[in-house]
C-alpha cells in the first residue's frame, strides 16, 4: 500500500471511526457508497493507484467458499495480469461487535472455513497466511512463484477507544484485503516499459535500458511508499499507534507486523521500505533476464517486521 499521489485530507469523526458506507440490506456495501469510499478515503496510493486502473477486484463473502470462489476467479485474474488485489468484504452492521477483537474472530472464522488456518483464535495471534500463485512475471516474462498475503481490516481499528485502535488496518466495513508487493511493483514496471518503451520489459534489448527503467520505478515505488507512511501518520490520533518513516528512509515502523493475517495485541515493529527490497527485486530481475539466473520472488516487500523495543522507537522515527 503506498505511494504516488497525494490522497485527500483525513477528516475526523467524532465517533474516532469513519462514516460506515453500508446499505440497510444485510450490511452489503452499496456501489456507491464504497466508491464514494474508494475515491475518498484510500490513503494507500500503490492502492489507489490498482483502483483506478481497475486492477482491484472486490466481492462480498459470507464465508469461507465464497472466499475460495472469488480467490480463485482473482488467480484466473493475475495470470492474465488484469488484476493485482483483491478486496473480500463481508456483510456487517456496525452493532454485529462490540470492539475489533469480535471483527477479528469473524474475519478469522471465514478463513478458517476456507482451509487458511487451524483455527481463527489461533490465526487472528499474528499468523500470516501466504497463498502461492505460479504466473507469468510481468517483468522477466518467466514462470515464476508470486505469494499474496491476505490482511484482515475492520470497523473499529478506526475507534480510538478500542484496544486494538490501528487506523492503517481501519475501514468502514468488515474486509480481507489480499496483495502482494512485489508483483504490483513488477506490474508498475510493466506499464512504464509500455509507456516509454513501447513493449513488455523482458523484450528490452539493451541491458542499460532495463536497468534504467528498473531504477526509475524503485524511485517512483519508494516515493509512493512514503506518502502512503506520510498519509496514514496523519491520521493517528495516538502516536504509539501511527506509522512512521526512519530518518533514513530505509525502513518503516507500524503497530503491527506486516503482513501477518491479524494480532490481538499491538506492539511496534519495523519493516523495509523499496529502497531495500525494490531494490534486491531489481537485481533480482536483471540477473534473470541478462545473466539466466533462477528467479525467485520470496516475500520481498511482505517479509515481516522486527519488533521494535518502546525505548528504541522514539529515535528512530521521523514525522
């Protein structure tokens, strides 16, 4: 989630929870109140970005068949390279819970059904799930493996008051959000070369042009990752709680460990920004599409956090 464009100006409610954009029928998100969402509220700009693309897909899941469905209708989807997230919200009425945790087990049960974890109770304690799908690179034009993390979301992550307040994990509706980093940043750099170099970037002869549209992107993914940090800074109204850029722009703290599935206890920990791992994907690429290495994707981008002791935090951020 990240970057690029500036987002609109969070507005406060006094609740310390966003307006809820459900219909009255069932709690399914009307279609205009989720764009009005969409357009309004997205301060992820790598987000943003897919949604105006219309590389999101979004469906509405009761349970964990339905998930499985829609997944793999989004697989058909990124093997195709016409999508790159996947949003699942699930019908619910802000008075179905009474704080995150409930939301939680709800979003957990659902992925429990779906064949994800053992159990939500033990899912929702900072596990991560990693879905595997064996596509096309965007980048190279070689089979490989890319993993897709789903990330739970719901009401009162936004609601000051709640234990588990975590505005980057908030949303006016219950959702799982599955992504991976490193091939939306691949499919950036597969609409640059389009743009610029009129081709797939794999069809690039020149080893320096490659490499120079490569750097460019990093660039252009780092900025849009400090927006997004710049963005949701804003927005905390307790500063345990926000994100935060380092000093040297190298890496980035949250109240949580991205991209574990979802944590019932909030404690800082720091992750890598582009400059780090846009950066080792890059090499990554160049040594498969010049010196016939293997390519292997990993998790860069969504390789979890180190947890961050309360007394080291404070020098390491920079607002």
């Amino acid at each position: 989630m990240r970057r690029g464009q500036v987002d609109e100006e969070p507005v406060a409610a006094p609740s310390g929870m966003g307006r809820c954009p459900v219909s009255s029928a069932g709690g399914v998100v009307s279609e205009s109140d989720f764009e009005q969402w969409r357009d309004n509220d997205v301060r992820c700009s790598a987000g943003k970005r897919e949604f105006q693309l219309g590389r999101y897909m979004v469906e509405h899941v009761r349970n964990g068949y339905q998930f499985l469905t829609a997944l793999e209708s989004f697989r058909s989807e990124v093997e195709a390279h016409r999508k790159t997230g996947f949003l699942a919200i699930v019908p619910s009425v802000e008075t179905d819970y009474a704080d995150s945790l409930g939301e939680l087990r709800r979003l957990g049960e659902i992925m429990t059904d779906a064949g994800f974890a053992d159990s939500a109770g033990a899912l929702i304690n900072a596990q991560t799930i990693a879905i595997p799908f064996e596509i096309e690179c965007p980048v190279t034009g070689l089979t490989a493996t890319y993993e897709f993390f789903p990330v739970a979301f719901c009401r009162h992550a936004g609601a000051i008051a709640d234990p588990l307040y975590d505005p980057s994990l908030s949303a006016p509706f219950l959702a799982i959000n599955t992504t991976s980093d490193a091939f939306a940043f691949g499919m950036l750099v597969k609409d640059l070369s389009r743009r610029h170099f009129h081709c797939a970037p794999h069809e690039i002869a020149k080893r320096s042009d490659f490499e120079r549209l490569l750097h460019r992107c990093a660039t252009a993914w780092q900025n849009m990752s400090e927006n997004t940090i710049s963005m949701y800074n804003r927005v905390s109204a307790v500063p345990q709680r926000a994100v935060a850029l380092s000093e040297d722009r190298r890496s980035w703290t949250a109240p949580h460990n991205d991209p574990v599935f979802a944590e019932t206890v909030k404690e800082t920990h720091s992750h890598e920004m582009p400059v780090v791992y846009a950066e080792r994907l890059c090499r990554k690429w160049i040594a498969a599409r010049f010196e016939g290495a293997e390519f292997v994707a990993g998790r860069d981008g969504q390789s979890g956090g180190m947890y961050v002791p309360v007394q080291d935090i404070v020098s390491e951020l920079h607002f």
